[in-house]
C-alpha cells in the first residue's frame, strides 16, 4: 500500500526557521517525482514545488522560488520543504504528494498534511 | 500561465439529483501529439487531504464510484456527479498539467440541499 506519512504540526515564531518531512513507503521512492502543496487556511490549492528522488532534480513554481527549498533523502524514502525565516503568512497546512509524470502530471497518492502556525 | 476558472463557487443539490461543476482553462489543455487533455479533478472532504477522483479529463482513478464522470476537452471540462450522495460533500479542484507551471482551480463548495 502506497503512504506518505508527514511529520507533525509545527508552531513557530516569524523568523524562525523549519524543516518538516514527507516518508514514502509501499513504493519505489526514487522512482517517482514528490510534489508539495500548500493550502492557506479556508483556501485553495498551490503547487510549490516538485523533486525527483533518485537525483534530486527539483522544480519550483515561480510563486516559491527562493522562498523555500526542497529536498529529499532516497536513502530514508524522505522528501523534505525548509524555510530559512518563516513569515506569518507561511502560515497553512502543506501537503507532499506522489506525483504522476514527468515534470508535469497529476497526483494520485497524498500525505495526511504537516500544519504549519507561525505566531509571534 | 494558464488560469483555471471554476463555476460556481458553490453549490447546493438535493440527495440523488446530479451535480455539475464546470472548469474552464485560459488556454487548450490539449496536446495535439497524443491527443489528451492535462486535466485532473480532486475531491477534499472536510479536514482531509484532496483524493484524486479523475485523470486526463475523463479516467477514473481506481475505487472512485461510477457516479463521478469527468469530460469536456481543450478549455472546456466538466465534473457531474449523477446521484448526489451524503458522502460527496466536498470542495472539488481542478488541475491542469500541460506544462511545469501547473495550477489549480480555485474550487467548487458541493452541499447537500
């Protein structure tokens, strides 16, 4: 069975920073691309960025670029979004993906979610 | 960037009739080399996380109900649910997949009447 397991909701200070993580399992890992999503609070879906696994190739919407990195660790099956200084407005909850496709598909298996709250 | 415009916003259907929701791309989601639209449609109940109900505009993902149906081609699509269930309540998005900048309708609010 396909999984992506998120870590924990995370409370967080402006300017503090923050990795949180995403564990595939039940499917070759490497193999398929990794997709983050963010969803502001009563709002819609964004795409944020994609990493490809076996090599790290990583692909960011232009609404994310600079503002977060994505990584991944094939080793531990284990995606991964940073932020160097979260802001109040990272405030959402984000959600990894499997992604179906080259660098560009859709999204067939989700992780549960990582809640992100930045407050001072 | 291709803007995905979904209608309506929201909307309410009795238990049993069919809802409809409708997701218009600002430019052909269409590729003339294989002849498929890039087009996904997702259900996210209450507190959950979207679930992919339908692909390439019109194939239904394993263990959707029959009673989800996707169609439409180039900007036009359409997400009809033929018998409106309780369990259907939800915000349904729609996403184009043509090129890397792929984004999301801003999604349908479906209540039961």
């Amino acid at each position: 069975e396909v999984q992506l397991v998120q870590s924990g909701a995370e409370v967080k200070k402006p300017g503090e920073s923050l990795k949180i993580s995403c564990k595939g399992s039940g499917y070759s890992f490497s193999t398929y691309w990794i997709a983050w999503v963010r969803q502001m609070p009563g709002k819609g879906l964004e795409w944020m960025g994609i990493i490809y696994p076996g090599d790290s190739d990583t692909r960011y919407s232009p609404s994310f670029q600079g503002q977060v990195t994505i990584s991944a660790d094939k080793s531990i099956s284990t995606a991964y979004l940073q932020w160097s200084s979260l802001k109040a407005s990272d405030t959402a909850m984000y959600y990894c993906a499997r992604h179906i496709g080259l660098t560009t598909g859709y999204l067939d298996y989700w992780g549960h979610g990582t809640r992100v709250t930045v407050s001072s | 960037d291709i803007v995905m415009t979904q209608s309506p916003d929201s909307l309410a259907v009795s238990l049993g009739e069919r809802a409809t929701i409708n997701c218009k791309s600002s430019q052909s989601v269409l590729y003339s080399s294989d002849n498929k639209n890039y087009l996904a449609w997702y259900q996210q109940k209450p507190g959950q996380p979207p679930k992919l109900l339908i692909y390439w505009a019109s194939t239904r993902e394993s263990g959707v109900p029959d009673r989800f149906s996707g169609s439409g081609s180039g900007t036009d699509f359409t997400l009809t649910i033929s018998s409106l269930q309780a369990e259907d309540v939800a915000v349904y998005y729609c996403q184009h997949y043509y090129n890397t900048l792929w984004t999301f309708g801003q999604g349908t609010k479906v209540e039961i009447k």
